[in-house]
C-alpha cells in the first residue's frame, strides 16, 4: 500500500512514516521544510521515503500536481498550523493551511484515482468548549475560541460538508485527538518539549498553567488509532465518520503533575517554577471520550500515563546522550507493536 502524509516533516508525521514503513508500506509525503533540530531529520525520514516533497498546501494547483504525481493508495492530512500561540500571532497563515490547506487537499484526492481512503487530522480542540469535566463525544457542537481552534473546527466541518455534498466517492473519515507526547517534538510552547530543553541543560523549568489538566497521550497510540480507521476505510467501513482518539481518565493530569513526574523519570535536580498569570485565552480541560473508537475499531490506548511519561522521558535522555533518533523511533515501534501483540497499527 503507498500512502501519503502531507505534514510528514513534522512531529506526528515523522514517527507516522516510520511506522508506516515498519509496516512494509511505501510513503510519500509534502510538506514544508522541517523545523530546526526536527526529528524528520534526526531520525533520516526522508531515507525511508519514495517521494519527499515540499509543497505549500496553501497552493491549490501544486497540491493537485503532487497529488497526480504521487498517486498514492491512501491520504493521511497531517499537515496544519497546529499551535494555540503562534495562532494568536499569525491568525491568517493559520486559517488559510488549516482551511484552505485542507479545501485543496480534499479537492487534490477527488481529482486523484489512485486514492481509495483519505484520513483528515482535526484535534480535540474542534469541540465547543463549555468546561464540562467529562469527555466529548463526537456528535456534540464544534466551537472554538482561538484562531487555531476555531480553523481546526472550521476545517472539520468543511471535510463534513465535502464528505455530504461533494460528490467525491473517496472513502473519508475524521480523527481527532489531544495532547499527545514522545520522542523528538520540537515545536514551542509544548509542554513537554519545555521540559525536555530545561532538564537536558540541567535548568528549572517555568510553568504558565501548572493547574490546567490535560489528556496524556502517547504519539503511537494516537497513531494506532488513526491507521486502525484506516484500514476501516479500506475494508469499506465507516466512510463519513469521525473518531475521537483520546487516552483514559487516568491520563487527565495537571501540567504541574506532568513536570514533577518527566523530572522524577529524568532524575534531575532542576525545579519546577510556576510563573505569573497567562495573558493569553486558553482553554479549560478538553477530554475527549473514545468508547466510539473503542466500540467499533477495537481501539484503545496501550500506555498509560506513567508509561507516556517513561517512554517520552527515555526517548530524549538517550538521545540527549547520543544514541540515534531512528535507532530510538525503531525499538519504540517495536516494543509498542508488542504491547499489542502484533503490528503496532493495530
Ligand atoms: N501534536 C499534538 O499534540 C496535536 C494535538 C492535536 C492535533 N494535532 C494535529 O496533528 C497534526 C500534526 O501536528 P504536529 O504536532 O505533527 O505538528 P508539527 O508542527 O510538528 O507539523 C506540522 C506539519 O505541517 C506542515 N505544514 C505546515 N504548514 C504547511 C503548509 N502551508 N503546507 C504544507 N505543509 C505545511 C509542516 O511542514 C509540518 O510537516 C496537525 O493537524 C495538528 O493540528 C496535533
């Protein structure tokens, strides 16, 4: 099977083509240029890769071209702004990739007949937030508040509509997912990417929200779930859907929680500080409550969240100390694929 990951160089998509290709499958995937210090490049991503292009999905008649190019079997879209902050500052370039990128991708795949299933990424954040303390299924509102949240919500909707009215026969679903952590993330104003950088350098790490709880999510549980609705597509289920991939109400853990337990795990002397009142909206706990996923894919998270935590924290203290990013992403995919007996998507 080839499968095409558009934002391949980012967090996700970088251990996705990794799995993919533990797998036996062929991927391709476009982009942007990764991030300084990107694990698509520490861990030789591009190695394992048939076509490796970057393409601006912002651009409607590249995407096409690519599209045609590849001609994948399956479309997983990764690609997106996907940070809160960065939103606030750049409120255009996030909606044009997060909206039109994904308008462009959808119309790319119906122009493309190699494709018999597309996947589109959306996150826990498309939910309306209305602060309730237990977790979202997929039929309540989509709101958000924050440029990133409102686009994502917005791009959710809009792969809805085009699922409903755009003719297009492509199987097509919608995932959506939390907070998740593992090795090699570099994007700022992570947590977890904070407390990696303060304990590699031996420094006290400062906290915004230390009492904001948020679901914990290991990267290849989340992984797990959107190839397990994958091969659904591809086996002509569940066309039309969307999934919520969230871990266990044992994963809802203070951030305060989070950068006592990575020290603990890191076994660092640095601190923990908690800095002035944030400036900026952010949102309350958003859980997403997956027995939708559960009921019909068989899906489940295999790590809790100590394991999250000793995985993520193992991943960056050995290779901190110089062992290799694919060698890390490779034993990682292999011990998750034991945890359930078999290959790790499913
Ligand atoms: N990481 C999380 O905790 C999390 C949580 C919920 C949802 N998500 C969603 O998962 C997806 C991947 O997130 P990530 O953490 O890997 O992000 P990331 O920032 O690490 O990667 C983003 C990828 O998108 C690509 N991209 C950005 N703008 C583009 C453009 N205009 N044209 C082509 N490619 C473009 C980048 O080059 C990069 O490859 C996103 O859709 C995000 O909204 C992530």
């Amino acid at each position: 099977m080839h499968y095409l990951v558009t934002g391949h160089t980012g967090f996700k998509g970088a251990w996705l083509v990794q799995l993919l290709h533990a797998h036996g499958h062929q991927v391709s995937g476009l982009a942007l240029d990764p991030a300084p210090g990107a694990l698509y490049e520490r861990a030789r991503v591009g190695e394992l890769m048939e076509q490796d292009l970057r393409v601006d999905i912002r651009d409607g008649a590249a995407t096409a071209a690519a599209l045609r190019q590849v001609s994948p079997d399956v479309v997983v879209h990764l690609a997106a702004q996907p940070l809160v902050r960065e939103s606030f500052r750049d409120p255009r370039t996030t909606w044009e990739t997060n909206v039109n990128g994904t308008f462009n991708v959808l119309d790319a795949v119906a122009a493309t007949p190699s494709v018999r299933a597309q996947l589109i990424i959306t996150t826990d954040k498309v939910y309306r937030n209305v602060n309730q303390i237990w977790g979202y299924r997929e039929t309540e509102p989509l709101g958000g508040v924050d440029p990133y949240s409102a686009s994502k919500a917005a791009a959710d909707l809009l792969t809805q509509s085009w699922i409903a009215t755009s003719g297009c026969e492509v199987p097509t679903a919608i995932a959506r997912a939390g907070n998740v952590v593992g090795g090699g993330d570099v994007c700022p104003e992570r947590l977890m990417v904070d407390l990696v950088a303060a304990f590699s350098a031996g420094q006290d790490v400062h906290l915004r929200y230390p009492h904001a709880v948020r679901p914990w999510q290991h990267v290849l549980d989340c992984l797990a779930g959107y190839l397990a609705l994958v091969d659904a597509l591809l086996e002509g289920r569940l066309a039309g859907e969307a999934f919520n991939f969230g871990p266990g109400t044992g994963s809802f853990v203070e951030v305060g929680t989070v950068a006592r337990t990575v020290a603990r795990l890191w076994q660092t002397t640095a601190g923990v500080v908690v800095d002035e009142a944030p400036a900026l909206h952010e949102a309350g706990l958003l859980a997403l409550d997956a027995r939708k996923a559960e009921l019909a894919l068989g899906w489940h998270d295999r790590l809790d969240f100590e394991a999250t935590m000793a995985w993520t924290v193992e991943w960056a203290r050995r290779a901190h100390d110089g062992a290799d990013a694919r060698e890390l992403c490779t034993e990682q995919i292999a011990a998750f694929a034991a945890t359930g007996g078999g290959k790790a998507g499913r």
